[in-house]
C-alpha cells in the first residue's frame, strides 16, 4: 500500500512501508500518481489531502480494496466538487451520494481515495492529466465506469472527527466542459435549458466554450488485461435457494423447474409462490407433486396478487447462503447456478444482476460492472443482506418501479448491484403474467391522467435530487409530445403541467 499524501494541487511526499519519500514533492498530483504506479506496479496507490493525513483508518485498506478492480473516494464536506447541476445531465442513481455507507458512484474526491496501481498502467497512454485533480479522478471515474472498474464512495477511509477545509467547486465553464467531454453533445444543450428554465441563470459563455472540447473514452476492454481474486468470502457453503412468483403460467413455470432440475449445481429450495384472485380456485401445479423433483419444493397458493407481496412472502422460507430471484417465463443452460457461482467467488460481491435478454436481442455490455438497473426476476442476493430488513415495498404493487426501488434499497445500504454479462438468461416475455391480472389503479380514474406515473414519481423523489427530477420533466415534456394529441404547445404545455402536478400529488399520497 503506497501513500501519497497532497495539498493546493501538489505533492508533498510518497510514503512506502512507512518511509516518506520525498521525490515527489511538488509534482501535480495526477502527474505524482501515475509516477508512483511506475515505481510500484503491484501496489494499491492511496491519495490523501495532508489535512486529513490523521485520520486515515489504513485498517480498513484491506477490506476496501479486496480485488484489483476497485476505486474508492471519500469527500466527507457537505460541497461536492461538480455542482447539483450534474443531475440534469444525468439520470442516474450515482449522482446522488449516500455519505453513511459504500455507494456506488463515479464522482471521486481528491480528499482521500485509491486505485490500484495496475489500472493506472492499463491507461497510461489514454489517461489525461488534468491540473485539477478533483476533475481529473470525476473523467477518469465517469469514463472507466463504465468498462468494470467498480467506483465507490467510501466513509471507512476515514476515521474520528475531523476539520474539513471548503473544497473549491467546479464553476459553470468546467461543468459545460465536463458535459461535453462526457455525454453526448445534445446534453450540454439541454443543460444550458434547464439552468434557463429552472435557476434563471444563462451561462452562454461557458456553454459556447464547452462545444470545443472533444469527447474523453478509453479504448474497449482496455482494463481486460487485469485479473480479479477478491480477498472476501461471500461463498462458503455454496447453497441457492430460488425465489419464482407465478400467476396463469403453469407451461412456462414448468421449463423453468427442469432447467432447475437440469443443474450441474443444484438449488437446495425453490419457492414458488402462486396466486389466483378467484377465491374459490386451486392450484394448477400438479407437476409439483406428480413428478419427482432433485430439490426441495415450498409451495404456497395464494388468492392476494402482485409480485411484491409474493416475494415478501417467499423470503421467510429462504434458508440458503444465497437466493435467486426468478421469473417464471425464463431459461437457462445447466450451468448457470455453477457460473454465477464462479463469479461471486472471483468478486467478492453480495448483489449480482445477470444478463437476461429476450431472443435475438444483442447484448450491449460485455463487462462486469456496476449497473443502474436491478431485475427483480434475474438477480442473485447474499442471504445475509435479508436482515437487513430489505423487501419489496407494497407502495410499488400493481404498478410501476418495484425492482428499482428494491436495487436503490440495497445501494442505500451499502450492498452494490453488479452486472454479470455471462451466464445469460433468456427471457420469453410469456403472454400471461402477474401483470395481466390487476387491479384498477386509484389515479386510473381520474379526469387529470397523472404523467408520469405516480410509483415512477415516488421512486424519483425518494432517490433521486431535485435537479435530476426537474431534468427529467424536460426530458418527458419533449418525449411525450409526439405521444398525444394536442399539438398547440401553449395548450400542451397546461395540460403536462397538470398531468404533472397531479402525479406529484399522487406520489405524496403513496409516501
């Protein structure tokens, strides 16, 4: 583990094995950093402002970064160095930090962080070093993201209470510039929209300066070359338990059981969870007991509909090391339990997402990495994670969100969700479902259809910041034009508005 420490932008000295160095004194930090991992190739690389250098919890390194594909910052101020205005831009939920725990976000701080020495190699002929270092580690977090290097923003670097100087927040020319050299270009028109429209500020100037930058990325599969072994153990036992709600899919649930059967690694349980609304109806699952089945088998039959529930109610049967959430319209190879298994052993993970594509749909993503998405119905989770009192909230039931918002649970309580490209799982997007059988939502009815949605809207306002809302509402009022029909835009206008103002109201209702 290499320290080096910094301040007003500079070096001031390199500590290895608890010697200081001091050539590095008075480099830019950027600069010093990629020096160090040159000198140092096999070694974590931990920046730290010399302010916080007392409060640096080194016992914690380890655990921090357990493999080598791992970034983690901590800014413990109230000012972040981009401004709130990064959540028009972004939709997104890494803009909005959650300070108490490990959440996942590509907006690092030059405060104290650490990257692993070997990563920095892997870029060194792409990497730009920008004088800033907070806007240096933000593209360099935003860019590599994306391509599996997993970025945290981390409390357990520090420790004890501790004098925070004010950081120096971007202004608007290098938020335009960032924009620019990180989205695509019709952002930064947007973003100058929405300051418009919804801070009253024109930054022109800036918004012109930006357009002259061009956009950063780094070459695909550049970090490939780095090998992960986690230090952590979240697969002791091996045992999976499998989680299947089903309603009127009594084929499909049956394919799904003898891919189950077909494993090379078996589950030890599999929940199913049935539901009919007719309160006088009975199972349709005859297969459970007329055939044999290599695991066992709980079954319950319900006449309460909605996934969430079912779910819920599936969880006080879990009883192995780690449970599988499926739908009941999916199939899958014989090894997949063995795969996936592979891959929470090889990063040391407790949440994984794993790549469920329909036929024919190509797969956009051939990296593991960390995703903004959570499927309810093709996700693997560490049992432990379920004492935390984590469920699928019934304000989410029947309607729209109920995964997003369990995936943001999870985050918020600092269990990351991670994308797994292999094995894949093909979804069939069966014809009857939970979702065919529902009942008439309340805002269903009313003269004012709210737009969006109101569980959408709730899960906005309980994740999200206020600027990525209001960026979402331009969004939606340029998509849902072409989708409706008053074409007179001042009339259009009053009637979003309305549409929008009673999905606010419903949301509230639903909090």
């Amino acid at each position: 583990m290499i320290l080096l420490f910094h301040q007003n932008g500079y070096a001031e000295g390199l500590s290895c094995n608890n010697k200081l160095q001091a050539d590095f004194d008075r480099q830019p930090i950027a600069n010093a950093l990629l020096d160090a991992a040159k000198q140092h190739p096999d070694e974590f690389l931990v920046w730290c402002h010399s302010a916080l250098k007392e409060g640096l919890n080194v016992s914690e390194f380890e655990r921090i970064f357990h493999h080598r594909k791992i970034m983690a910052a901590f800014n413990p101020g109230e000012t972040d160095f981009l401004p709130d205005a990064i959540g028009y831009v972004e939709d997104s939920p890494f803009i909005k930090i959650n300070k108490n725990v490990r959440y996942p976000t590509w907006r690092m701080s030059s405060w104290v962080g650490g990257v692993h020495a070997s990563v920095l190699l892997a870029l060194e002929n792409e990497l730009i070093l920008d004088s800033s270092f907070d806007y240096f580690l933000h593209s360099f977090g935003k860019t590599v993201m994306s391509q599996g290097l997993l970025c945290y923003s981390e409390p357990k670097l520090l420790i004890g209470n501790l004098s925070i100087p004010t950081v120096k927040q971007a202004n608007n020319q290098l938020l335009f510039r960032f924009v620019k050299q990180h989205y695509k270009t019709r952002w930064v028109f947007l973003l100058l929209l929405n300051l418009c429209i919804y801070e009253k500020k024109f930054p022109v100037l800036s918004f012109l300066n930006a357009l002259f930058y061009r956009k950063r990325k780094f070459s695909p599969s550049i970090l490939e070359c780095i090998s992960v072994q986690s230090s952590l153990t979240f697969v002791q036992r091996k045992t999976i338990d499998v989680v299947i709600p089903t309603i009127g899919r009594k084929k499909y649930l049956y394919d799904v059981l003898k891919d189950l059967a077909a494993q090379t690694h078996l589950p030890e349980k599999v929940i199913i969870v049935e539901q009919n609304p007719e309160i006088e109806s009975q199972t349709e699952l005859d297969f459970l007991v007329n055939e044999t089945w290599p695991f066992q088998i709980k079954h319950h039959f319900i006449h309460q509909t909605g996934a969430c529930n079912a779910r819920n109610l599936a969880f006080k049967d879990v009883t192995s090391e780690w449970v599988f959430l499926a739908d009941d319209d999916i199939r899958f190879n014989a090894d997949f339990m063995n795969d996936s298994l592979t891959a929470f052993e090889k990063y040391g993970h407790e949440v994984f997402t794993v790549n469920c594509l329909q036929k024919n749909e190509i797969n956009l993503n051939p990296y593991i990495s960390q995703t903004s998405m959570f499927g309810s119905g093709c996700s693997f989770l560490h049992t432990s994670i379920l004492n935390e009192n984590i469920r699928f909230s019934m304000k989410f039931e029947h309607g729209y969100g109920e995964d997003t918002d369990f995936g943001m649970q999870l985050r918020n309580k600092g269990f990351d969700v991670l994308f797994l490209p292999k094995p894949e799982i093909l979804h069939l997007k069966a014809p009857m479902g939970g979702f065919r059988i529902k009942p008439i939502l309340p805002w269903q009815q009313d003269l004012i259809i709210p737009k969006p949605s109101p569980t959408i809207m709730l899960f906005r306002q309980l994740y999200y910041s206020t600027t990525q809302l209001n960026g979402y509402k331009t969004i939606l009022f340029f998509k849902f034009y072409n989708q409706q029909q008053i074409k007179n835009p001042i009339r259009y206008f009053l009637n979003f508005q309305k549409g929008w103002l009673q999905s606010l109201d419903w949301a509230n209702k639903l909090r």
